[in-house]
C-alpha cells in the first residue's frame, strides 16, 4: 500500500499496547482459518493458478489502474519497509502479470501468487494488524490487490470475493472504500467474467500499474461492495512500527541510524577503459560490484573490473568459468555461438539477480543482460542505467538485414536474429532507463538527452608506424556485415593490396583476384589506410589504436567514431563512396596516380 509519511505520535496508554499473548492468539487463529481454506480449496472445486498468454496481448484495455509505489519519509526504518513494499511488488508483479483467464472461471490472488516467503524472494514490508502497520514478511502486498480490484470494477468483471482493511486510514483507496486487503491465504481477491480476461501488472520505477484487457465488456460495477466502505473517510492513519514512537511495544522497532539506507549496484561483464575512466569521475560510484570473476586476480584483463571504488563486490567465477569452457568450443561466428551467448548471458542476469537487495534501488546494468533482468521483473520499482555494448536489438537487426538485402550471397549477414521477445523487452527496458552510457557516437545518438556519452580512451602511441605505408588494412574478419563486399569492390577497381586481419569467413574464394598480404604483429606498421566499411561495428579499438599510431582511418558511421581526427566516414552499402574516399587518402601518400 501506499501511505503518506507516518507522523510521531504520544504513546498510548500500556493497557492498550499489543501484547505477545494477542499476537500469539491471532496467529492460532489464523492458522485456524488458513487451514479450514486450503482444505475447502483442496477437497472442493478451488481456484487454478492461470498461465501466461499472448492471445490477448492485443485487446482493448478494459479497465486500469494507477498508484505511487514511494512516499516521502526522513526516518530510516520506514524507508526500509519501503524498500521491502518495493521488493514484494517486484516479485508479485513478474508472477501476475500477462495472466490469461478463461470465461467463467474464478482467478484467485493467493492462488495465482502462492505464499510470501523468503525463499521466492519476498521481504519485509508493512501489514496492517491490530490498529497498527506492523513490519512483516511480504507486507504491502494490498496496493497490488487493491489495484486489481480497481481495475476488476471497471472492467465489469464479477467480484467473488474481496475484503476491506479494517482501519479505513491506510491510504486513499481504503479512505473511498475501493481497498482490497488480502493475508494468506484466507483473506483473498477472487475475481469472475463471463468472457476470457488478460491481467497486465507493470512497476515502473515509481508507479504500479494494472491493467485488464478483453475483447468484450459489460458495464461497470459499483464501488459498494460487500464489506467496503462507499463514502469518503478522514480518519487518522494507524500508528507504524518504525516510527510511532511507542518504544514499549513488543513490535517497536530500534531507530536505524542509517540516514541513507538506499543503495546502488553495478551488474557488469565485459570491462571497457571507457567505464573505468567513468566510474573514477562518479563521487560516490556504487554499492555494490557484481562482476564476472576477478580480472586482476585471474590476469583477465577482460574483467578488469577495479573493486576498490566500492564497498562489496562479488564474483559469479564458476559460471564464467563454465561459460568460457562451454564456448571456446563453439566457431567464432555464427547462430550457433550467438545463441549460446545469450543463454549465458541469462544465466548471468539471473545469478545477479539473486544478489540484490531490496536497498539497491538504483543498478547500472551492462546491456547484454538487460532483456533478462526486464522480463523477470528485477528492474521494477528501481532506477537503472545501461552499459550500451552494441546497438539496441532491432537497430542491430535492422542493420544486419540491410546488408543482407544489398548482399543476399553473404552466408553470415542473416544466419542468426534474436527471438522477437527478447528484442521487445529490450526495448522497452531501454526505454525505461535513465541513462545509456556509451562512447559509441552512433549508439548515443539514438539515446538522446539520456545519453552519458563518453570519449573513447585512445590506446598509447607505440610510434613504429611509418609515413610510407603502402598496404591498405582491413581490421576485421571477411564478414558482410564488416563491409567486405564493398572493400572487395574498390580494392578491384583502385588495384591496391590488402592485409586482412581476420579469418575469411564468407566464402573461401572471397578475395580471388586481388592481392593479400601477410598480418605482422604491428598490423598498422606500414599502413597507408585502415579501412572498415562496417554495417555493424561496437568495438573500434583497432580503428582507435590506427588513429592513435597517426594511420588514417577510413570508416562508416556505424562504427561510432564520431568526429575524431583523422576519421574519414563513408556511408555503409556505398562501395562507391569507399572507392572515393580511399582513392583520396592513397593519391594524397602518392599510392596511386594524381
């Protein structure tokens, strides 16, 4: 539920405190009650839990409903239930949300959710007991069944069951009697319609959303209901646990001296100079460090990840390692390795996952395990900015169907796409992000005003390369994806030599008839030219270490450069302007004739 901020108040006089002999009681009771509804559901014809569905997906919304998640408090202990409010959303949004449920057959809360246990992820919230908003495992769970209910009514969808709060000042619902309360597993939401419903639960990071979608609608039903309360209320809000000041409570909780008890967490893999250089510049970087493995300690300068600008850091080292075993096996390119990337990559989200408290409020997460982290809801009720590695999924897909359609050859450039949903939840992650941080030219681009856009660090000069190359470079494999088949075509008509730095991986006889020549270990010592026509390209860093060594480089936009000098940019698919561009910088070193 969301509640305004909880005001000190006198203590009461002790006769009227909670005591261990009422709470002992209420909870026989209650098991009494829990008991007598799981066997009634058991031996009788109870609720089904429902699954997922698309069939719905795009039915007219029928009914809403819209509530803040956060309310402002200066004391610790409140934020912390919060946090934990938070957190119980979180999980129950990710197990209600895009259920389908068929005509005449009841949904039920508790059913379709299951128990709130620490184990399933649950925290500790506030739940309303006794007259007062006492911390307790899954508390906060009746702003979600209070939403649903909203929705249900104006759906026209029939009521079978619902509760209202027993003190109507816990939040704005309650007051207008529109609350649903529920507590395991007697107290419940049931929930009937003649027709077949979808319920979509979303949790940005400051609202909780439902929706219900059906292709057909009745009316809506009045807010009266049994048990509810149909005029507006001003009662006074109940007493909570962590600031009511009753420090003769059994439930009192001590204060937290923790004035600032949210956190951050930074969900990465790979490790670019960029982000360190970043993460250096930040006053107070993060919380947290979930990484990989340690890359100083296993000389791993992939996963140089430097632990000391934060206060805990973690290793998922078993999987690495187990990710690195399983894909060293694989061929460098193709749909095959592309999947099993991804696999790990959901692996990786999901061990990270279970890291994360309900205090990390704010995660910076590296992009490749965003579309995980999304759908199974961790990034809910949170802030969160992205380590952009590559072009959003349909940007990159895009592209890669573009230089298939100009190439429908190429064995490489549409052997794999990701799956339509992981696109999708991708983009709407993105879209949900505050920031996307990048020194990628043309993947910031796309971002906007939510761009940190970052200079590319440029590697040390080594110096040894001379003013009179005379070979043309190609930094990367024969992909058409890289722009080979538009090098090939101008290395043909201007007669050049080119060095190769990767494996030909179209066909074979890719390069027949033009001259290659041998890849030293300083690639760049007598290039006249580097030369990367790419459709798709995230890490120049050979462009970079081209420009850094005083080599010209000749690259598409693609490849993010931006404006550094020394760049000539051509457009991708434009063998022609290639031909131009290259013929240029080779008649200015006097390569080719004036």
């Amino acid at each position: 539920m969301s509640h305004p901020p909880a005001t000190s108040k006198p203590e009461r006089p002790r006769e009227a405190l909670p005591s261990r002999r009422a709470a002992l009681l209420f909870g026989l009771k209650a098991a009494c009650f829990q008991a007598q509804r799981g066997w009634r559901d058991l031996t009788g014809d109870g609720p089904k839990r429902h699954p997922k569905g698309e069939k719905l997906a795009q039915a007219p919304i029928v009914g809403t409903q819209s509530s803040d998640i956060w309310f402002e408090t200066n004391v610790a202990s409140e934020k912390r239930l919060q946090f934990g409010k938070v957190q119980n959303l979180r999980v129950s949004a990710a197990l209600m949300r895009d259920t389908e449920v068929p005509a005449n057959v009841v949904w039920s809360f508790w059913r379709q959710l299951g128990r709130t246990t620490a184990r399933r992820g649950f925290a500790v919230g506030r739940e309303l007991r006794e007259g007062c908003l006492i911390p307790t495992l899954g508390g906060g769970l009746c702003q979600l069944s209070g939403a649903i209910y909203n929705a249900a009514m104006e759906a026209g969808l029939e009521i079978v069951e619902r509760h209202a709060h027993s003190h109507p000042g816990v939040g704005n619902l309650a007051a207008v009697g529109r609350d649903a309360t529920v507590f395991w597993n007697y107290v419940d939401l049931r929930l009937r319609a003649p027709f077949p419903w979808r319920m979509e639960v979303e949790l940005s990071s400051t609202r909780l959303t439902v929706r219900i979608r059906s292709t057909k609608t009745i009316a809506a039903r009045p807010a009266a209901t049994r048990g509810g309360r149909a005029t507006l209320t001003t009662a006074p809000q109940p007493g909570s646990c962590a600031s009511c000041g009753v420090a003769a409570c059994f439930r009192h909780l001590k204060p937290d001296t923790d004035e600032n008890p949210g956190r951050s967490a930074w969900l990465v893999d790979e490790w670019w100079p960029e982000w360190a250089s970043h993460l250096g510049q930040l006053e107070s970087p993060a919380d947290l460090l979930l990484r990989p493995l340690d890359g100083q300690r296993w000389r791993k300068p992939n996963y140089a990840w430097d632990a000391t600008t934060f206060r805990q850091a973690q290793s998922a080292t078993l999987l690495t390692l187990r990710r690195a075993w399983s894909t060293r096996r694989l061929r460098e390119q193709g749909a095959e390795r592309q999947r099993a990337l991804l696999a790990w990559d959901e692996r990786l989200a999901r061990h990270y996952a279970q890291q994360l408290h309900p205090e990390h409020t704010h995660l910076v997460a590296a992009q490749n395990l965003l579309p995980f982290l999304w759908r199974d809801g961790v990034l809910g009720g949170r802030t969160f900015d992205v380590l952009m590695v590559r072009l959003p999924m349909h940007a990159l897909q895009a592209q890669l169907d573009e230089a298939a359609h100009l190439h429908p050859e190429s064995t490489t450039c549409a052997d794999f796409r990701a799956p339509a949903w992981m696109a999708d939840a991708e983009a709407q992650a993105l879209t949900a992000a505050e920031h996307w941080i990048t020194p990628h030219q043309a993947i910031a681009g796309l971002a906007g005003q939510r761009a940190i856009s970052l200079p590319w660090k440029m590697p040390e000069a080594s110096g040894v390369a001379g003013k009179d190359g005379k070979r043309v470079v190609f930094p990367a494999s024969t992909l058409g994806r890289k722009g080979a088949y538009e090098l090939r075509e101008a290395a043909r008509a201007l007669g050049i030599e080119l060095v190769c730095l990767g494996p030909i991986i179209e066909k074979a006889d890719f390069w027949q008839g033009i001259r290659l020549g041998a890849a030293s270990a300083t690639w760049y010592a007598d290039a006249a030219a580097v030369v990367l026509p790419a459709f798709v390209e995230h890490r120049p860093r050979r462009l970079l270490a081209a420009l850094a060594a005083g080599v010209p480089v000749i690259a598409t936009p693609q490849c993010g450069l931006g404006k550094l000098s020394g760049v000539t940019e051509v457009p991708a698919g434009d063998a022609a302007a290639l031909t131009t561009a290259l013929r240029a910088v080779l008649e200015k070193r006097k390569l080719l004739p004036v």
